[in-house]
C-alpha cells in the first residue's frame, strides 16, 4: 500500500491522542478553523450528502449562548475551551443533493421519507463529526468530544428556524497535558471484532 503515514503520525491521530478536559489559555483562530473544515469535509458520506454543519463557538457571547444547555460535569471545560463546536445534522440535506451527486436523482430517494432522512443525517453528521476530531489534531489542536448537553436548549439558541439539530459537541484548543487521567482500557480485537 502505497502513502501510508508515519507511526508519529498514526500517535498524533490515535495513539497518543486523548480526550481533553482542560485547556491552555491560547487562542484558536479563524483560519485554523477553516482549514480543519476543508480537511473534514473531505471525508466519505453517503450519497455525498453531507449533513453535517458546524457552529464554532468562540466569543464570550456564544459560550454564554451555549452555557444554559450543558450538564454540570461538562461546564467548566466547555467555558474554559477556545473553541466549543456544534456538531448539527442538518435534515433538510437532501436539498443540495441534485449538486453534490449530481449524476442521479438521489433527493427523489428522500422526500417523503422522513425515516430515511434522520437516520441518513445523524449517522453522516457523526461521521462527520469524527472526520472533524481527527482533522483538528491533525492540525495540532486536541480534542474533547462529548455529550452531556440538553439538545432542545442548543437548538432553540443556535438552530431556531432551521432543519438543523444538534448532534453532540467538541471542544477545540491546545490541551493541558498535566491534567490527563491515565488512558482507560479499550476492547482487544477477539472482544469487540470478527471476521466472518
């Protein structure tokens, strides 16, 4: 296989990677943002339907937009992070189809179907999401996706009016590295995996 990436890369991707909780005091600008987008919307999804949309959360206006909906054990992090980012799923997707798949008629596979629609745009807004989470730390940030946040309140603050729908967040920025919990264990391959 030819381009494969170095083991320091594979370490900065996964290895070594971690979920961060708390955050040096260092500015996340707009350019990085952007540039860890045009690497995450890179990533496969189906019919090319992208989903996914993204609100990056990072004036004192927006945390505070955010703060009525997060849970009590995810506040402090997500106040102290540069970036907070919502990770929405966008249902009304389908729309963009006939230009970003353009060689059938693929919206035709969605209107109506509102089953196929929610499933579609949560599964490849997580997708995306994750694309997201291995884009930033391929850029030198660290990441701390989580849970743990009314998505109703989200919605109404940051959606309202809209198709969209709050997936789940993650937090951006350069991490403290001296406030990490040793790496909890993760499933051998015979537990979580076979090949039939």
């Amino acid at each position: 296989m030819t381009n494969l990436v170095s083991s320091a890369d594979l370490d900065l991707l996964f290895r070594r990677a971690r979920t961060h909780n708390k955050w040096m005091d260092k500015p996340v600008g707009p350019d990085l943002l952007r540039a860890v987008y045009d690497l995450a919307r890179m990533g496969p999804t189906a019919a090319n339907a992208q989903p996914a949309r993204f609100v990056f959360v990072t004036s004192p206006a927006g945390k505070e937009k955010l703060k009525p909906a997060l849970a009590a054990g995810n506040l402090e992090k997500t106040m102290s992070a540069p970036v907070t980012v919502i990770v929405g799923q966008d249902l009304a997707f389908y729309e963009n189809l006939p230009r970003t798949f353009p060689h059938v008629d693929a919206k035709a596979w969605f209107v109506g179907n509102d089953a196929m629609i929610e499933s579609t745009a949560f599964r490849n807004s997580s997708l995306s999401g994750a694309y997201l989470i291995l884009a930033a730390r391929s850029l030198g940030l660290d990441a701390g996706p989580m849970s743990g946040f009314d998505n109703a309140k989200v919605d109404q603050a940051f959606f309202a009016g809209t198709q969209i729908r709050s997936n789940f967040l993650v937090n951006l920025g350069y991490g403290d590295d001296t406030a990490m919990m040793p790496r909890l264990p993760r499933l051998e391959f015979d537990e979580a995996c076979r090949i039939a």
